[in-house]
C-alpha cells in the first residue's frame, strides 16, 4: 500500500498527468482508509476551484 508521502505526490501530479492503472488503484485504495489523505485531496481541490476562478474573474482590467 503506498504512504501518506506517496499519495501526496500523486495528488499534485494527477494535476498535470494522467495516472496509470496501478497508481490509480493505489492511490484509491489507500484513500479509503486515510482520512487525512482524504482531506488533503479536498483542500487541493478546492484551492484548484479557487485559483481557477480568480484567475477568470470578471474584474480583470
């Protein structure tokens, strides 16, 4: 099963590639059992959301 450190390398790369089979099942599998890990992904995803939204505000000059 793959580590917390481990899982949160792959959470910043799934970001900018596509994970293979095998990661994505490890990364699945450990996600079910680690809350923290779980959590984490939801803060990236969320400062993903927020960042991408900033970046294509309205008020921009």
């Amino acid at each position: 099963m793959l580590s917390c450190k481990e899982v949160s390398v792959l959470l910043s790369q799934v970001q900018e590639r596509r994970l293979g089979p095998g990661e994505r099942l490890g990364l699945e599998l450990h996600l079910m059992l680690c809350a923290g890990c779980t959590n984490f992904r939801q803060q990236l995803n969320f400062m993903r959301v927020a960042l991408r939204r900033y970046v294509n505000r309205e008020d921009q000059p």
